[in-house]
C-alpha cells in the first residue's frame, strides 16, 4: 500500500502498488518507467495536454527496481531489440486509484492489461500487487471463508473433507443423486460437481441438482447433518442467475463458478445474486502461472479472486497429477489463510489425486486444518468402495494431526490399510 503527496497539502494519492519480475534488452529502469508510462498517462510520443499537473496526479511511478540476473537468450520472443544481453530485476511500480476506480475489472486494465505485450519486455509477470486498506473495504470481498464454511458444515477442528462426482461426466442425474446419497449416509462434509459438469444435455443442471439436493435433504432428515453441495452453476450470466435461484429455491448449501471464464464481473453477479458460498474454481489457471516469465503469480490471483467475493479457492495439492510443485502448493495455500482486510480468510482447497496418503505431509508443511481436502479418486477408487474411501481419508487426518505414522494408524482400521496399498503402489 502507498499513499503519494501530490504537491498539494491537502491532497494524498490513494495508489495500489503492483509488484513485476521483468526481462528487458534494455536497462531496467528504462523498462520499469515504459512500463510505468504506458499503464498511465503516457504513450509511445509526447502529446498536447499531457501537463505537469495531470502527470502528478495520474501517472504511474516506480518505486523500486531491484537487479537480478541476466541472461543470454529472451524468455520471450518480440522484444526490440531481439538479441543481445537480457536483464531481469523486480521492480514496483504504483499507480493511483483514481486512474481506474474500485471496479477490479479496471483495476486489471491497469496491472495486468497491454504491459504484457510491450516490446521493452522479453518477459514480465505480475507478482503481487498491494492495496490500501481503503480500496480493500470498498470491495465485496469474502463473506463466508473458514469460520462461515465450518459452521455450515458443522466441522469444528479438522479438516473439512470433500469429494468430486466421478466420473466427471456421463452419469444421468439419477445416477448422481445415489452417489451422493451413499457420500452423505457415509459422512462426507462437502461434494462438489466437476467443472466439466455444468448444464450438458444428457445431465441438465435443473435435473441433476433436484436429484443431487433432494437425496441429501433426505440425509439430513435422519442424521441432522446437512452435507454441503457445490453446485456447478457456471453458465451465461442470464442462465447463472436462474440456477442460482433454483439453488436458493430448494435448500442448496453452495454454488460453484469456474471463476477464469466467468470473469470478475461474472463473480460479482453471482456474489450479489446469493446468499451462499461461493466455490471458484481455477481451471485455466496454467495458462496464466505456468511459464515463469509470463503471466500473474497465484499469491496476486488469489487476491484479486478473495476481494471479488470467493469463499473457497483451489491451490492443487500435494504430489498432484499436474505440473505443480509441493513448495508452491503450500505457498499458495498459506497467502489464502493470511488475512485480507476485514473479511474472513478464503478456505484453500487441496485436489487433484488427493488421497489417505498425502494427509500427513499436508499437515507437517502447511501447520494448519484449515483446508478443504478434496478427494476424487482417493475416495471413488478405493477398493472397498466410496464408504471405506471416504472413511480412510478421515483416518488418516486422524493420524496426521495426532503425529502417528499412517502405517501403525492402520492396523486396526482396514479402510485406511486399503487405501494404503491400493495408492501406495508404484
């Protein structure tokens, strides 16, 4: 967060601070300040009007620039020039609000817009960007987070536990209700739709969700426990509104989005539209994160996600089935549990080939239980079937945050040695 005297007593800029690792052919302070010039008030040529007093006010000003290494060939192509010896460093540069306002879709014009195509740049990602407390209370923010998802499950200390309907697509709504039937009956905390699985014709979002909510209701009526249920409503802003209200109408729990391809705008509709938890999901997020000179970090990401309004956050999982590394993994999850203004902290939501077998680790490097671990396979495929799946998972957890090796925590509990062999093989 930053505040800039504009020359006058009586005026403070209000600015955000956006911090870059960049590569450059140039110098690194020639790109900080095109960088800086171009998301502000400047363009490629001096042009009438652009005054002293409008620069003080809106432009945009580097704050640091920090050197890194260099190397001999761009991380990517179109720079000019093309060859030659290519710096990296970070840097900061902040820009005042009143360029861009509380709508965090112009926020993004101005952090993450046409910077990325500069041709001063043979690479630049968004690290982090620092908001005044000020910017941060004008947003919707998080409205339900650990403490609000806890309570609606009635999970006080570990782990909330979740799984995905497997398989991802191609049951009838009828054949996804028993499933969840058999989850909750089982003790399940969470189930979610999968992303592909929105509103397909041979499994209507109306139809799978009466099925889906009505089993669970029927649950509920004999344990007292209702099992929280993201369902997918990912659609055309119209057609979100009009799930959303069947998901209200009937007693559901939890919507999901897949918050890439709804965009900003679209959660804020959703967010406005419920009274629910919101579940975002990353899916897309590689093609923003995956090249290390390109693109935004997670520890941004799930900020600007967090002030939109999302309560639950997937950050992967550890030894997952995609390219992430553990150390990010943890990373991530632990900027989703450090607060963000006054709003409850997000929840972090461990999947991707989540099983018994990674709960201990989970624990040790995160030093939390704050999180929802989602298990498809680790539940869906053990080889007693989805009630023993299920069962091993909490076992498990049990183990891990009492500090007893899962291999001595399984002798006597014949799902968590299940699980054991069957995801321990090689």
């Amino acid at each position: 967060m930053s505040k800039q005297n504009t020359g006058s007593s009586s005026e403070v800029r209000e600015e955000v601070v956006a911090t870059y690792t960049i590569e450059t052919p140039g110098s690194l302070k020639w790109a900080a300040e095109a960088l800086a010039g171009e998301q502000s008030t400047g363009t490629f040529i001096q042009i009438p009007g652009e005054t002293a007093e409008i620069h003080q006010k809106h432009a945009g000003r580097v704050v640091q620039v920090e050197p890194l290494d260099s190397s001999h060939s761009p991380a990517l192509l179109g720079s000019v020039p093309a060859s030659g010896s290519f710096n990296r460093g970070r840097i900061k540069v902040a820009f005042p609000v009143q360029n861009f306002g509380y709508a965090l879709p112009n926020l993004m014009a101005t952090v993450a817009g046409n910077l990325f195509e500069l041709n001063q740049f043979s690479g630049i990602r968004l690290e982090d960007v620092d908001f005044p407390t000020s910017y941060i209370d004008r947003q919707a923010g998080t409205r339900f987070g650990v403490p609000g998802t806890r309570k609606l499950m009635s999970v006080a200390e570990r782990p909330m536990v979740g799984t995905i309907i497997k398989p991802s697509v191609g049951l009838t709504p009828e054949a996804t209700g028993e499933l969840a039937f058999s989850l909750a009956e089982a003790g399940i905390d969470f189930i979610k739709d999968d992303e592909l699985m929105a509103n397909p014709p041979h499994s209507p979002f109306a139809k799978r969700f009466e099925s889906v909510i009505g089993q669970l209701h029927r649950v509920a009526e004999s344990s007292g426990r209702m099992v929280m249920y993201a369902a997918n409503v990912t659609d055309n802003v119209d057609q979100m509104r009009r799930n959303i209200d069947l998901v209200e109408k009937s007693g559901g729990t939890c919507v999901m989005v897949s918050a890439n391809h709804i965009g900003l705008s679209g959660l804020d509709v959703v967010r406005s539209h419920t009274s629910l938890p919101i579940h975002a999901h990353r899916n897309g997020w590689g093609a923003l994160t995956r090249d290390p000179m390109l693109g935004y970090s997670y520890l941004f990401w799930q900020k600007i996600w967090r002030l939109a309004g999302a309560d639950h956050l997937h950050v992967n999982g550890l030894h997952n089935k995609f390219w992430e590394p553990n150390e990010s993994v943890i990373r991530n999850a632990r900027a989703i549990l450090s607060p963000l203004g006054s709003a409850p902290v997000a929840v972090p939501v461990f999947a991707s080939a989540q099983t018994a077998l990674q709960a201990p680790e989970t624990y040790a490097a995160l030093g939390s239980a704050d999180i929802l671990y989602v298990c498809g396979g680790g539940i869906m495929a053990h080889p007693a079937g989805p009630v023993a799946g299920l069962r091993s998972i909490n076992e498990a957890w049990e183990a891990a945050i009492a500090g007893i090796p899962l291999a001595e925590y399984a002798k006597s509990r014949p799902a968590l040695q299940g699980a054991l062999e069957m995801f321990g093989r090689k």
